[in-house]
C-alpha cells in the first residue's frame, strides 16, 4: 500500500512513538519514503501532546 502527502490514517503501531497508537494523523510526505527514514512514512497533525511521528506502511491503515 502507497499513501499521498494529506492522507487520513490511522496508527495501528508506531515504534517511534507508542503514544500515536490509536490515534489519526496525516501523510506529511511528498514522495515515498527513503533511505533518510528507513523507509518511514511521516504523520503529523496527530495530536497536541504528539509530534510527528514516522510510521512504516505496516503500521498504518487510510482513515475515511
């Protein structure tokens, strides 16, 4: 599965930071992530109490 910069998901896990899980956020990335990210993907607009996180596509599921 590939995601576009603005999409809705939702953290089914985060290794980054285990505070994301459960919660929604948005694709920040403009193209697929690289080696900079170890090929994270990375979601913000999560939430007040947590920064942006980088997720791997496994750890992830689009939101409606």
């Amino acid at each position: 599965m590939s995601f576009q910069a603005g999409d809705k998901v939702e953290i089914v896990s985060c290794a980054d930071d285990p505070r994301a899980v459960g919660l929604t956020g948005r694709i920040e990335d403009e193209v697929p992530p690289g080696q900079l990210t170890e090929g994270r993907w990375t979601v913000g607009s999560i939430d007040i109490f947590v920064g942006p996180v980088l997720c791997r596509t496994a750890e992830l599921r689009k939101a409606n």
